[in-house]
C-alpha cells in the first residue's frame, strides 16, 4: 500500500474528525467519561466520537479493497485482513480538548511492521487551526501540503531557546529534566505530544524532553515528521529508537531536536557521553 493511497483518506478522517470535536471541546457532554480505552487511560465521549469516525472511514476503505491491521488508542487492535498496520490515535491532547485548551491533534500512520523503524507514513493535524504535518519514508516532511523546510534553532553552546517538556505529574520526571531546564530559555508543557515533535521537526521548539516513560504508540506517526526533515530523537539516555514497537503496551523515553548540536548538548546535560 502506497503513502498517496493512505493520505487522502487520512486528510477526509481528520477533516470529519475536526469538524465534530472542535465544537464540543470544553463542553460537559464532551468530557463525559465512556468507558476505559485499551490504552489504559479513560474515555471521554471526545475520543468515542473521534475514534467512530476513524474506524468508518476504514471500514469503507477495506470495502474499497485495502487490507490491514488497525491499532487503536480506545479500542485497540482490529483486523481488516492484511498484515500492514494502521495506526491511530484519534485525540492526541484529549486532556486539553477536554478542558477546551486549544492544543489538540489527530494523529495517523502506516507501518509495514510493528517498530519504529517500520513507519511509512505520519499524519498529524491540529485539529484546532487544521495545520497539518505528514511525512513519507524517504519522502520527505510537508507542511500543509508544501514541503517542510525549516531553520534549525539558533545554538549559543551554552542554553536551549524553547524546550518542550512532556511527561506525567510528579517529581521525578522533573529532576531528570532539572539540568536541561537550567540551560532553558524558555520552557513549554503543551499537552500533545505529537504536535510538540511536529512543531520541533518545524523549529519552532528547539528540544523535545521526555524523561519518563510515555506510549511509544503516539510518536510513530510524529518521529517519521521530524526524521523526513532531518531531525535526530533517541531514547533520553541516548540509546536507538529504531526497534521500538508501536503497539499500545510499549513505552519509551524521548530526546528530540531538530539540531544534531542540540541535541548533543542535551544528551551531555543529562549525563550521556557524547562520541
């Protein structure tokens, strides 16, 4: 299955997507839990409508003759007869579409595996402004449709202009994070993190910090984005992401930039040796 079959049904999932959701966020009805996703986290009736519509939208595109495997935040895995997955989170930032905080996306992908590395297509759209990301493997990274080519952020050597920083509450997470927050400018929790790595394949965030563990499932779409604009991200003591699995039970660390340099000097505050 070729990205160009994939990516006009993924554009029709996220323009319904926004259409029903953007009106109902901040609303009672909208946070309104449901029931509990195969994720773990609980379901409000934002995410049962978004996922509804991803998954008729699939089901006409396996009547239409596609073949795959969906993987699902809410519902998690459906067979539609091939072995290429599909993979969706249809309300990345629910905790903000919930509380009507306009910073929340749909986020889509295809893999011909189930790791990182396997990732063929990303799909991310702000589902508030409809600013869209999408990259293809070895294809490269667009931005509404025009190809993606940023600036890196400036680097003095010495700070980080604007690091985004994303992981559950608690202290421990900090403290990992205290030596790069020394170093920054300015820092940002935003609340979806495959915006925050789409707006960092964009230069727009200098570094994407993620010291605690998080679904590795919401990141595959994203990653693809910023390697096809030639990022770097690994795990955040340095290591590989390219045998991560995508499934919902996998969890990883991140350290994302689109400067080498930066990213460098991160992995050198949080104690990595850097060759």
């Amino acid at each position: 299955m070729t990205s160009q079959v994939w990516l006009p049904i993924f554009r029709a999932i996220a323009a319904e997507i926004r259409a029903e959701i953007v009106p109902l966020s901040g609303t009672a009805r909208g946070r309104e839990v449901v029931g509990l996703g195969a994720g773990g986290d609980q379901t409000i009736y934002l995410d049962q409508l978004a996922e509804g519509i991803v998954v008729r939208h699939l089901e006409q595109a396996y009547r239409s003759g596609l073949r795959f495997h969906l993987i699902s935040e809410e519902l998690g895995e459906r067979d539609f007869g091939g072995s290429a997955l599909v993979l969706a989170d249809p309300l990345d930032g629910s905790v903000n579409a919930k509380m009507g905080l306009p910073y929340y996306a749909v986020v889509l992908a295809v893999t011909d595996g189930d790791r990182f590395r396997d990732v063929r297509l990303g799909y991310v759209q702000n589902l508030v402004t409809g600013d869209e990301f999408h990259a293809i493997e070895g294809g490269g990274a667009f931005r509404n449709g025009k190809a993606l080519q940023p600036s890196p952020p400036a680097f003095d050597g010495r700070s980080i202009s604007l690091v985004s920083f994303d992981a559950p509450s608690g202290v421990e997470p900090r403290e990992r994070a205290a030596a790069i927050f020394l170093r920054a400018e300015k820092v940002r929790q935003l609340g979806s993190a495959a915006l925050n790595l789409c707006h960092t394949a964009a230069g727009g965030v200098a570094l994407q910090a993620t010291p605690a563990l998080v679904r590795a499932f919401d990141l595959a779409g994203p990653l693809l984005v910023l390697r096809e604009a030639g990022g770097v991200a690994t795990d955040y003591d340095g290591g590989t992401l390219d045998d991560v699995s995508v499934r919902l039970e996998s969890k990883t660390t991140l350290l994302a930039s689109l400067s080498s340099e930066v990213h460098a000097f991160a992995r050198q505050l949080v104690g990595v040796q850097v060759s």
